[in-house]
C-alpha cells in the first residue's frame, strides 16, 4: 500500500473513531475514552486534512466549525405539522386529560405513559434521508419554520449520520426519519458563555433558553458552531421505512441510531406514576445541569395517538404538566438607576412585589435606555417579570392592553444619581456612564469588588460595611483598608472590639494575594475571572504585565484586541498608576500564581476538579489554588467531564450529582493525602 493509500485510509478511520466516540458519549452518555483521548484523535484528522486537502469529505466531523454565511434563513416546511402542547398546571388537571383519553379511547385494556422532561430550549426538526442528515428547521408556525441546516451541523451532539447497529436484529434507520427535539444549553456553559461576553464587553444574554435560540438563528453558523449547544430528541414527524409500535420503544430506538435522548424519561405504566415522576423532577429541578419547566406526559401507544388524534393546535394524546411559573406579572411603581464600580448606569424597576418562581420579587434590570426604548417600559406600566434559575429578575414586555393613559416615559439622567458628575454615552457603547473617577457608588462597588471572595477573599466586608467605611470617610480607595486600625472601627455602629479586631485581620490576611487574584481584584475593563489567570500564567510577575505592551498581549491565546487594549490603557492612566504604587506601599505583594508557578503532579495533571461543601484547613478558593498549581483545571459545576469532587462538610447537590454520574469523590482526609499535606 503507497503512503496516500495509507493517509487516506487513516483519515477515513479517524473520521469512524469520531463518529463512534461523539455517538457513544452524545447518546449512550456512556464514554469509552477520555476528552483528552478525544482531543489527540480530533487534532489527528484536522492535522491530516490540513495537510492532505485532496482527502477532503463534506461530512468530515471537522466540518462542523461552520458554513459559509447567508443573507437570510429560507423557509423549512414540515411535512407533518409540529403542534403546541396543551398546558396543565394543577394535578387535578392531569386526571382531567388522564379521564378524557379514557373516555375518548374506551378500551378496557390498561392505559400506559411516557412522561419526559419538558426541556426549556428551542425546537428543532431534523430530517434524515438514508441516515443522512438532509436538512433541520425551527418549529416557526408549526407549518413551516426556518431552515437552519448549517446551524443544526455544528452541534456535535447531532449526528451528521445516524448509527446502523452491525447487530442484524437491530433494524437500519429508516430510508426518511424527521426525528424532533429541543437544542439547549447547560446552565454552567450558558454562565461561561456570559463571562466571555462580560469580559469581551458584548451584551449579556438573559437565560439559556434565550442564549440557545439566538446561536442557532445566526445567520453565520461559525458564530453557532462556537457555541456549546446540545440536543434532546423526543419525537418524529415524518417517516417512511419504519414503523413505531410505542412512544417508549420509538425513544429508545432512537438513541440506538445515535441520537441523544433525556435519560430521564419514564414509562409510567398508570397516569399516577407519570404525576410521581412530575414531583420527583420539580424537586429535583435547581440540581439539574440544564433548565426544565415541566413534564411532558404522552400516551405511550402509537396506535391509540392516531385514534385519539388532534385539536386545531394540540395533540389530545399529550399534556405538558407545568412547574410553578418563572414570569408573572407586577407594576412598576419608579425606575431608579444604579451605578457600578466601571460607572456604567443601569436602570432598574421598583415594582410591587410579586412571587415569581417561589422568590419575592421587588426589583428587575431594565439593562440600559435602548432595551427600555425598545420594550417601550414606562413607570406605571403592568408588565410581565421573568426569573429563570439565578438569573437576576428582568423585565421582558409590557402588558400593553393595562395601559390607563397615566404611565410616564423615563430618560437616562444628565448627572450621576451618587455624585451629581455628567454622564455620558461613549461611542459604540449601549450604556451611559458616570466619568468622575471619585464617585462614590463607584469607589463602594470597586471596594466591594476587590474584597469579594473571587478576588483578595476579604471575609467580613461587605456591602454595608463598605457603605458604611465610605459614607464615615475612612476609606476612598482600596489602599486605604490597609491603613485601618481596630481603633477606627470600634466606634462605628455595630462594632466592638472583637469585631473590629476581627476585620482587621481579615484584611491583613489579604496582603499575600495570588497575581490572578490581584489583577482580577483590580477591575480592568473586560478582565475577567478567567483572563485573570491567563494573564498571570504567562507574565508571571505585575512587573511583567504592568511593562506589557499591546503586541505582547494579543499574541497570547484567550487575550484578544479588546483584552488588549484594556490592560494597556489601565496601567497608562496615570491614576491607576498611583493605586496599584499605592497597594504596594501598603504591603500588598501579589505572588504566588495559582497557576502559572506549577509542582505538576501525575495524580492531579489533566483534571477537571469540582469542590462542595466547606473544608475545615483551607478555604475553597485555596484548595482551588493548591490543585491548579498542581495541573488540574477547576470548574465550578459537575459534568460528564468531571473527574473528582473534593467533598467537604455540609457538601450539597454537588456531590449527589457527582454520585448519580458516577465520578469519583474525595474526603478531606484523602484530598489534603493526595495533595501531599
């Protein structure tokens, strides 16, 4: 065999090792290699077709970084019509629907369910020709949506070519399947997904659900291709070839040909079973890696579906059980404005206060004057209020028809709320801002801010206590903490000598800050958390990154124009020259980079690390600290791609997670063991 015929035949193996890989941990969820194994294939294949572009194939997995960009998405017709779901919201509504399907089939024999997570995302349909991916629209009427095919092949948890078992008792895909599911995003890629857009100065999305909608209607599907969104099917539309006996069996077929399906479906055999699996997943709810909003409950019988049939809009053979609403409607009785530690003023609504999704609700963002143009928000107006998750309340639309004629406009004001200095509106910019360095809400925020358990972990000071040391004028920047002595505290309001003497040590225990941890706590523009530790990783002293010039950023990788410009235009301005100076004097001596001064360990080299709980000889951040430098990466939630918990006391739903998924967990002992303390 010649060395193309070797190349070629590699390539071809690879590209099969992918497919079965992305198959294996897409929709079995069962991985037989690690990520990192993953990786070396994948760089493999992209490496051999760099380097051999006349092995090229369209359906090459490395094709999925996007397609060339369209003007516009073109129609997608759905040859059997994707139709809502009719809604309950009580038990009592259940029965009802559960009564009504046995009146309408009056069959003797038991009626049996499928009940499935109503995932919280954007529909999808998928079409398959020969157990090719053919073609993928968004539900849109639920006649005809948006083609959105080029999108649908950069998501790696769709197959581009579905699975045919060499088992020949397992039936081939059919020669046309429309299979229909839900694209998402995970909550803890979705909070990635907005410090990036933080950090990068872009607007912030408002929950998953609206994140994955947005990646997968880009007209550029590199930018979706980018986006870490997955899928979950749940149904078909068209099929020829094949014929379903039950919605459970149709469920696990379809996995079996390589598409990913909700492993927590259940087959009910009663429709009480179905209302089980409804409180065992609301209360499951918060813990869950990805956003539900109730249980979709189905006639499990194919057969009895097609009796049963439709309404002008639903299915009578399915009902979607609703958890407890996230939106509901209040008034907004004043809009006031905030300012932050950047001087970015951000109007919030003062509304009357609502429960929304279990939690009293009294205030919403209203983001900036052009999302309030936009919504046409004015003070007096009833309009409905959304919290998903964490996610702080926000106004998504006004209740037009409630409108009495009284309601007034609101404008951005002249001069800061705090300080009485102008505000402006930067070019290119969709916030006005407060450009008086000595604001006061500005110096509370930055102190907040460089205090706060991300940064120099100052325990003990927080919002009101700032406020507090602010309004007494005992502190007008950060180096002036280090300046603090117990005597000037015992006499402010709630202190004593304990406490006083207990802040001040707290602070003294910040003066020995990592070199991320410091440069995080500074608050440059578009420094996140993240770029933080890149930066310190590769400069390794401030000196270094202090004397940094622009070309030297913008070759680092993760550092780009904006991140750049930023670090430059921060350590040139003269007054944060004299800060930093300022913090030296006082002691401050950042060092010690969590990452960047590296003992490599081949226990912990390569791991992806979650902690829970509270440790009793270090806190979180530190051990954090202790594993990076050790080679492991931290993350904050635990995954399929979790390697360890580290558990300490009072550990939560982490570590009931970790168990469910099966990934190893560690005490404290064996922790502090391995770590070599």
């Amino acid at each position: 065999m010649g060395k193309k015929e070797e190349i070629s035949k590699r390539i071809e193996e690879l590209r099969e090792l992918i497919r079965f890989h992305d198959y294996r941990y897409y929709a079995l969820d069962e991985p037989v290699i690690s990520d990192a194994e993953y990786d070396a294939l994948f760089r493999e294949l992209v490496r051999l077709e760099e380097d051999h572009p006349e092995f090229a194939s369209p359906d090459s997995p490395t094709r999925r970084v996007g397609f060339p960009p369209v003007e516009k998405f073109q129609p997608f017709e759905h040859q059997v019509p994707m139709l809502s779901l009719e809604n309950a919201m009580a038990e009592s509504e259940v029965f009802d629907f559960s009564r009504r399907v046995e009146r309408l089939l009056d069959s003797h024999e038991p009626i049996e369910y499928v009940a499935e997570p109503k995932m919280d995302g954007l529909a999808v349909e998928v079409v398959y020709e020969e157990g090719v991916l053919a073609g993928a629209g968004t539900r849109g009427d639920g006649y005809v949506g948006e083609d959105v095919t080029h999108n649908v092949k950069t998501i790696r948890a769709i197959p581009w070519k579905l699975f045919s078992s060499e088992d020949s008792r397992e039936p081939a895909p059919p020669r046309l399947i429309a299979v229909r599911g839900e694209v998402y995003l995970d909550r803890a890629d979705f909070e990635r997904l907005n410090r990036s857009r933080m950090d990068a100065g872009e607007p912030l999305f408002a929950n998953p659900r609206n994140a994955a909608a947005g990646s997968l209607r880009q007209l550029d599907s590199s930018i979706t291709a980018g986006r870490p969104l997955k899928a979950f099917f749940y149904g078909v539309g068209a099929v020829e070839g094949f014929e379903f006996e039950t919605q459970w069996r149709m469920l696990r077929r379809l996995r079996l040909w390589g598409l990913p399906v909700n492993p927590l479906s259940r087959h009910c055999r009663r429709i009480e079973e179905a209302i089980q699996v409804y409180d065992d997943l609301s209360s499951r709810r918060a813990s869950l890696p990805y956003d539900i909003d109730g249980v979709v409950i189905k006639v499990d019988r194919l057969d009895w579906q097609r009796v049963l049939g439709e309404k002008s809009r639903s299915p009578r053979w399915a009902v979607a059980y609703k958890f407890s609403p996230d939106e509901a409607q209040s008034r907004i009785r004043d809009i006031i404005v905030q300012v932050g530690r950047t001087g970015v003023l951000t109007p919030v609504a003062v509304l009357e206060a609502v429960m929304v999704g279990g939690v009293t609700v009294r205030r919403a963002t209203l983001h900036n004057q052009d999302e309030i143009d936009r919504k046409d928000i004015r003070i007096g107006d009833v309009v409905m209020v959304r919290r998903a998750g964490d996610v702080i309340p926000e106004v998504i639309e006004v209740v037009a028809s409630r409108r009495s004629g009284e309601e007034k406009a609101f404008r951005m004001p002249r001069e800061c709320p705090s300080c009485g200095g102008e505000v402006v509106r930067l070019s290119g910019e969709s916030v006005h801002r407060c450009l008086n360095r000595n604001c006061p809400a500005q110096i509370k925020a930055a102190i907040g801010h460089f205090a706060s358990r991300d940064a120099m972990n100052i325990e003990g000071l927080g919002r009101r206590i700032v406020s507090m040391l602010v309004d007494e004028g005992l502190v007008a920047s950060v180096a002036d903490l280090y300046r603090l002595g117990p005597g000037d505290l015992e006499s402010l309001p709630g202190f004593g000598a304990k406490s006083a003497q207990n802040l001040v040590a707290s602070i003294e225990k910040s003066r020995q800050p990592s070199l991320s941890d410091f440069l995080y706590a500074l608050g440059i523009y578009h420094v996140g958390r993240h770029l933080a530790d890149i930066l310190a990783e590769h400069f390794l002293t401030l000196d270094a990154v202090r004397g940094a010039t622009r070309e030297e950023l913008e070759s680092i990788e993760g550092v780009g124009e904006k991140v750049a410009g930023s670090v430059v235009s921060y350590f040139s301005n003269p007054g944060n020259r004299r800060l930093v100076d300022d913090l030296l004097a006082a002691g401050i001596r950042p060092g010690g980079v969590r990452s960047a001064v590296r003992e490599e360990d081949p226990f912990w080299k390569g791991k992806t690390v979650v902690f829970t709980g509270t440790l009793s000889t270090m806190t979180r951040q530190e051990a954090g600290s202790r594993v990076a430098a050790k080679g492991a990466k931290v993350s904050e939630s635990v995954s399929r791609k979790t390697d360890l918990v580290v558990a300490g006391k009072d550990a939560g739903s982490k570590l009931e997670k970790a168990v469910r998924l099966g990934v190893a967990v560690l005490e404290e002992e064996e922790f502090l063991r391995r770590l070599g303390s």
